[in-house]
C-alpha cells in the first residue's frame, strides 16, 4: 500500500477528546501517531463519527480541525488543521516571559513577608 503522508509521522500513545460541532458530543480516543498535517486515533469501540470534527490533545495543549481520511474497525485517519484561535508561538513566548517576570515579583514579595530580604 502506497503512504501518501505529506509528512512522517511520530508513533505515539495520548489522549484526546474529539467534539463535533453541531451537537457538542465527545467521544474520548488514543492518538497512536501523529504529524503536523494528520493523526491516526483509536477509539474504545468502532463508532460513526461525522466526516469533520474538532480533535483536542490536552497534553500538547492544542485543538485541530480534523477531517476523516479513512476509518477501519475502532481505528481513524484524520488530516488536521490547525485551531485559527490558537496563540502564535511568539505570543507564547510573549506569555511565558510575563508569566515568569510576575513569579519573580510574588516571590519577591512573599520573602518579604516572610522577612526573608
């Protein structure tokens, strides 16, 4: 069988949530591999899933448009875009860096209290 990826994709064992958009149902599924461009999930038990939905991987922190490419028994294809309502990586790092210049500060404070200057 021919691979027709337009990019490698890494084997990989986390979960996620899909959500469709109409009736807000979520199903809970393992991404077994996973690519900028497409994922391969594995559900609990073969289900009917519409041909668009959204895929959320909490542990990468991200959501993807995902369109069902092919599905066999419990296990999907999906191609996946990208969320339009997800941060820039340079607003991340803009967010981190404020993040740790406001820790810096707490801590300061809290040592102060503490009588720890």
């Amino acid at each position: 069988m021919q691979d027709r990826r337009q990019s490698a994709r890494d084997k990989v064992l986390l979960g996620a949530v899909t959500r469709t958009n109409g009736l807000g149902a979520t199903v809970n599924c393992v991404v077994r591999n996973f690519s900028a461009d497409g994922a391969c999930i594995e559900l609990e038990a073969p289900t009917t899933l519409p041909e668009e939905m959204h895929l959320t991987i909490a542990r990468k922190g991200r959501s993807y448009l995902a369109r069902i490419v092919w599905q066999k028994a419990n296990r999907i294809g999906l191609a996946l875009r990208p969320m339009a309502t997800e941060p820039r990586p340079s607003d991340i790092a803009s967010r981190l860096r404020q993040s740790e210049k406001k820790k810096r500060e707490l801590q300061r404070r809290v040592n102060e209290l503490l009588g720890e200057d």
